[in-house]
C-alpha cells in the first residue's frame, strides 16, 4: 500500500511504501542564513516530518544533498555531524553547483528512511 503525505500543489512531502518512507527536498524557510544555518533549519525540519511519520533520524537509509556551491561543503558537513550520530549515518550524495530556484537557497536534502 502507497501512503502520501503533506500534499502541495505540486508533490507530496512524503510517500510511504512497505514501511519506507521518502521524503521530497526539503530546504530551509529562512534564507538569510549561510550554509550552516540552512542546513540546520533544514535538517531540523526533515527531523519533525520524520517524527510526524513514526520515524526519526536514526532511521536515515539515504540522503540527497544539494548544494548550490560546492565550496561550501565542510560548512555543511559541520551542520550534518551536529545533527547525526556518527552511528546512524546514511548512505549519501553530495551534488553540488545545483540550481535551487532562488539565489539565497544555498542547500536541499532529500532522504530516505525506514519507518519501523
């Protein structure tokens, strides 16, 4: 059985299927920020979306992450292993040089997770 979730206009937040769950980008609201606050916002709302589903975090199977500057990496790294447990890293891309729609989005993290 297919379960969506957080419909918009265009997408769903999530789908969940045979008890995985794949969430759609996610990106932060508050675009001001730099890499590092971007990634935070965005990881914490990826965070609540997880929970909101009977998820979390430790349950991360992969990630997409895209960057709209490469060079920015290790400030979003900083942010990633603040967030993680070193023990419940996922599998996971870095795409960088990504067109996020707005100028001032500097980050995008898709994931996959398990959902029991």
């Amino acid at each position: 059985m297919i379960t969506r979730h957080r419909k918009a206009r265009t997408l769903y937040g999530a789908v969940e299927h045979n008890g995985v769950l794949y969430l759609a980008g996610h990106a932060a609201s508050d675009l001001n920020g730099g890499m590092k606050e971007q990634t935070r916002e965005t990881c914490a709302k990826i965070e609540a979306l997880l929970k909101e589903l009977g998820s979390d975090k430790t349950k991360l199977l992969s990630a997409r992450i895209y960057l709209s500057d490469m060079s920015r990496k290790e400030e979003m790294n900083e942010a990633w292993m603040e967030w993680l447990d070193e023990a419940d890293l996922p599998s996971r891309a870095t795409i960088g040089g990504a067109d996020l729609g707005d100028p001032k989005r500097l980050i995008e993290i898709v994931v996959i997770a398990a959902k029991d």
